[in-house]
C-alpha cells in the first residue's frame, strides 16, 4: 500500500519536473554552468552554495510557509494582448537596465545626482515610473485593470496577519539569519560598526525604504505583471515560476554584455557575451525562484514585497546609515 503522502509528493515532483519549462531552465542552468566552471574568476563554491540555499532550501521553504495559505481573488486574462503588451514593456525595462539610468540623468540637475541624498529620490523616481506607473497606466487604460489586480488589497494586509504570516515570517526570520551569519553585507554589522541608535533607527528606516524602492518595484512589475500573466497563457502556477526567473536574468543580461556592470570580480574583466549571459542565468535567475512560490501561492503583493525587503536589508544599511547620517 503506498503512503498518501509518499504519492502526494511524487504528484508534486512530477508535475514540477515533468513541466517544460522547468526542464528548459536546468538544461539553461546546468549549460551556463558548465560555460562557467571553465572560467578561472568564477567563484565556482559560490554558485554551488547559491543553488543549494536559493535554489534549493529557500524554495522548499516558501513552500512549506505557504501550504495554508489562500491566494488572494482577482482575475488576470488569457489574452493575446496583452502578451504583446508585456513583451514590449518587457523590452522597454531591459532597454532601461541598459541605458536608462544614464540616459535620464541628463534631464535632471547635475547637483541631484552628485549629492547622495538627493540621488536616492531620483533613482526611486525613475524606477516608479518605468517599473511601475507607465505599466500600470497601459494596463488600465487598455484592459480595464485595477490595482487589487496586482495583488494590492486591503484583503492583503488583512492576510498577512493570518494565511500569509508564516511565508512572511519564516521567510524573512531565514533570509535575515542567512545575510546575518553569512553574507558579506552584513559584515559592517557583525563586527559592530553601528552604535545601538543607528540600529533602533537605521533598520526600520531602511526596510520601509526597501519596501518600496525594491520590493514594489521589482515585484509589481517581474511578479504581478509578468509571472502572472505568463502562468494565465501557460495556464499552469509551475510554468509562471520558471519563466519568471528565465526572463528576470535574460532580462539582465544585455546589460551585463554591454556594460560589463559589476562582473569585473564575478567573472573577470571584459567577458564574452556568452559568460555574461551564462552568469546572469546562473546568478539572477536562480534568485527570484522563492520569490515567485510566494506569490503564486498568496497572490498578495504586500507579501512579496515584506520579504524583498527583508532579503535587502542587511546589505544595504551600511550605505543608508552613511547617506542619511543616522
């Protein structure tokens, strides 16, 4: 007789591995590595761990936090428009990662950009904008749909004291014990660099800071515009998680080609299009997987959004504190 939950759980892994586009992802996956692993600048130990931590243990564990959870009601269609409209916003963020963030700096002051608090404000501006408002003004005046149907409902907040708690706090308790313990930006905080007011305020400053500036950026437009639409065509939750976390690093990847950004350590000086592209899939891609379990199976961008910002905050407190003085 076999065990319901031994059957549960081979359903489970079937449907997971037997859906093409996940096997599309580790055939991409385990190509980019192996282009990689011939790379001497890689940090081979590196992406073992990240696979296993985010690849792995953070996905299994968005799953676990989420088995009672209900994902918010609202209706996204399977429409043929709307993908087109996708594709060309999708296009338009990747042209922005490229060139946008130069490109709209010679329409604002020099003096805003040199001064560290005044550019914090442009960059979030420019982001709420192409990531977020232009998007959601399409979306509306073509196809009629309201903000609630991005996830952001008072029904959400309502959640995240209920259903959507334990993926909120397991998931943000685990991504802060892990940037804690092992990550290289929160090396400023375990070797005590901050005083105790820095702390009480710097931390909450910083996360409501990241809430926005990462989470609603990100999330609204790489969760609730592209993932959800993307397993509404595909008519499959598995399919949207996949994609999703394809095209979050392919969308990176013309940057890191033609701009080389932040890949001189990472893979060494002037690397060829074939390793840019291979580390953003390796990298960027394997990411967001956790990510897009949270919000196939709650629905609630303020979710998504809680934990970015949790995912963030360590890293990025050092420079806060500094730029605003704390």
């Amino acid at each position: 007789m076999v065990c319901p939950a031994a059957a549960t759980a081979v359903k489970i892994l079937r449907n997971i591995f037997g859906n093409p586009w996940v096997l599309l992802g580790l055939v991409a996956y385990c190509a980019s590595l192996a282009l990689l692993w011939q790379n001497k600048n890689f940090g081979r130990a590196d992406a073992i761990a990240e696979l296993i931590i985010f690849g792995i243990a953070f996905p299994l564990l968005a799953w676990v936090t989420t088995l009672r959870a209900r994902p918010l009601a609202f209706e996204v269609r399977r429409s043929p428009a709307e993908m087109w409209l996708l594709f060309a916003c999708l296009i338009a963020v990747t042209l922005y990662l490229i060139w946008g963030a130069q490109l709209s700096e010679t329409f604002v002051s020099a003096s805003w950009i040199i001064h560290p608090r005044s550019k914090f404000f442009v960059v979030l501006l420019r982001k709420l904008i192409v990531f977020v408002a232009i998007p959601f003004i399409l979306f509306r005046a073509i196809f009629g749909y309201r903000w609630r149907d991005f996830g952001l409902q008072f029904a959400g907040l309502r959640a995240l004291a209920g259903k959507h708690f334990p993926a909120v706090l397991g998931l943000s308790a685990a991504i802060l014990l892990f940037q804690y313990f092992l990550g290289g930006g929160a090396a400023p905080l375990r070797h005590g660099e901050f005083k105790w007011s820095q702390l009480a305020i710097g931390l909450p400053l910083c996360f409501g800071w990241l809430f926005i500036e990462a989470g609603l950026v990100e999330e609204f437009f790489f969760r609730a515009l592209l993932q959800a639409r993307l397993a509404a065509w595909f008519k499959s939750e598995i399919s949207g998680v996949a994609l999703m976390a394809l095209v979050f690093g392919l969308a990176h990847a013309p940057g890191f080609i033609l701009r080389h950004a932040g890949l001189d350590e990472a893979i060494g000086p002037n690397p060829s299009a074939a390793d840019s592209i291979a580390y953003a899939l390796v990298v960027l891609s394997v990411g967001g997987i956790f990510f897009g379990i949270v919000w196939a199976r709650t629905k609630n961008l303020f979710a998504v959004m809680f934990i970015h910002a949790a995912t963030d905050l360590l890293p990025n407190l050092k420079e806060f504190v500094g730029i605003w003085r704390i």
